[in-house]
C-alpha cells in the first residue's frame, strides 16, 4: 500500500456528518416558431437525496484521485482502480439514510473525498472534499452539478 494514504486505517476522534441531494425540475417544452422548442421548468420540483445509497469516504491520496474523478465522469461508483484489496480496504462505507444523511465517526485528521449516488435510475455521482480535524466534526454538503467537464473540481461555467 502507498505509504500517503495508511494514515487513514488508524481510528480518530474526527467525525464526518453530510447531506447529498439534487433539485430536480419537470420540463415542457413549446415551439419556439423557428423550428426549435423553447424548454421551461414547471412547478416547485422534486427534492431527490442519496437514500439507500453506499457513501464512499476516501483518504486522498494518488490511488484514489483518479479512481474518484473516473466515477464522477462516468457516473459510477465502481471504478477498477479500486479493486486490488490493498486500496480498497483504505474505503470506508455507510449507508446513507432515507432522509439523505450520513455520518462517519471514529476518523483520523486528514483530507478524504465523499462520494455517493444521488438519485436512482441510475443517479447521478456526487463528489466533494473534506478536511477533518482531532475532537471535531466536519460538516459536507454534496450536491451533483454535472458530468461535463469530466473533473468534478472543475465546475461548470456558462459565461
């Protein structure tokens, strides 16, 4: 195993809690008179959280960083990168619970990436990183904004 990320097999104090979800909206769309549709969202929209999905919390490190950006480009979180046991036992799961929420305890100080499915059929990957510190708990919040440009660190700009 990479000597950068065993730090993260030893317990802590540190707790992580979260929250993923993704505001979804229904659309209509209406002709626009010049052979196109103009598309609009109508209503409130639905609130669609990680319930009932695995929330992956990795140390970051070189094998998870590809592994994590592989799964938010192709919308999965199963990646081949982490399946020898030596990095996949650096993975520490929890389920997430039917009101979009997940903790983690027990952790070492460090940096981990949280990532999770929001959503079904088949969802949509939710990344975010999180520093922990000794005796304290860290707060994250994952929402998906979109697969395209193929790194979640790097997000959307539409001007």
């Amino acid at each position: 195993m990479p000597a950068d990320t065993t730090w993260s097999r030893v317990p802590g104090t540190a707790q992580l809690a979260g929250y993923a979800y993704r505001q979804v909206f229904r659309h209509a769309s209406v002709p626009n008179g010049h052979g196109g549709l103009i598309r609009y969202s109508t209503g409130k929209g639905a609130l669609l959280t990680c319930a009932g999905h695995d929330v992956l919390l990795m140390p970051q490190g070189a094998p998870f960083d590809h592994a994590v950006d592989t799964m938010f480009r192709y919308n999965t979180l199963t990646d081949t990168a982490l399946a020898p046991a030596d990095v996949a036992q650096n993975v520490r799961h929890q389920a997430c619970g039917e009101d979009g929420r997940f903790t983690f305890g027990n952790l070492p100080v460090g940096a981990w990436y949280v990532v999770t499915m929001i959503g079904s059929d088949p969802g949509d990957v939710a990344v975010s990183a999180v520093r922990t510190q000794a005796g304290q708990a860290a707060h994250v919040t994952l929402q998906h904004r979109w697969n395209w440009p193929p790194s979640w660190r790097h997000p959307p700009s539409l001007w």
